[in-house]
C-alpha cells in the first residue's frame, strides 16, 4: 500500500502558482510600474512640448511704430524691464513717463505731473 503523504506518487494535483499570494502581489508591482513608466513618459513629452514652445510674439525686427511726444519734449532717460520700455520725458514744466510694450510696439500708459 502506498502512503498518502508520498508525493514522488504523482498522484497529488499540484499548487496552481497563479493563484498565489506571492504571484499576485508581484502582478500588481508589475501593473503600478507600468503605468508610472506610461506617465513618466507623458510628462517627458509635455515638459519637451512647453520647454521647445516659441512665444508667439511679432518679430520685432520689423516692427514700426510711433509714439507722439509733445512739442519741445526730450527724453531724460530710457530702461527696459520685463516687455516694457520706459521713457521719462521733459518737456516746459511738466514730466511724463510712456510706458510702451516691447512685443507690439503700443503705448501702454502715460503718466504725467502737473505743471508748476
């Protein structure tokens, strides 16, 4: 007679590794770092996209415009900061500052003191 607990028999269905808890938590870590490798992969694509994007601003090589200041009026000084540049102006009694974009050539604003 044969003893059940032999197992070299061959009669003993064996354990179906799939259903494992060990083969199931592996599963899922393959899973969750798949997916992270799909999202890594979409920011690179997004972060190369924004940081290759060229600002549509008009080119101002040929960019002409006009700015009217008041008869008589010189420019005391001039700076650039950020995209606008700024004139401070003196004319008979009075000083103005013109503020103007760089992008597009536009006065933004004009601010002006009162006469003495």
């Amino acid at each position: 007679m044969s003893d059940p607990s032999d197992l070299s028999s061959g009669t003993a269905a064996p354990e179906d590794v799939k259903n494992t808890a060990s083969y199931r938590g592996l599963k899922a870590v393959v899973i969750l770092l798949g997916a992270l490798i799909i999202i890594a992969f979409g920011l690179l694509v997004v972060g190369a996209l924004t940081r290759f994007h060229v600002k549509s601003a008009p080119n101002a090589t040929g960019l002409e415009n006009t700015i009217s200041l008041p008869e008589g009026a010189q420019i005391v000084s001039s700076e650039v900061q950020s995209d606008r540049l700024i004139l401070r102006v003196k004319t008979q009694g009075r000083d103005s500052i013109y503020i103007v974009d760089t992008g597009t050539g536009h006065l933004v604003g004009r601010i002006q003191t009162q006469g003495r």
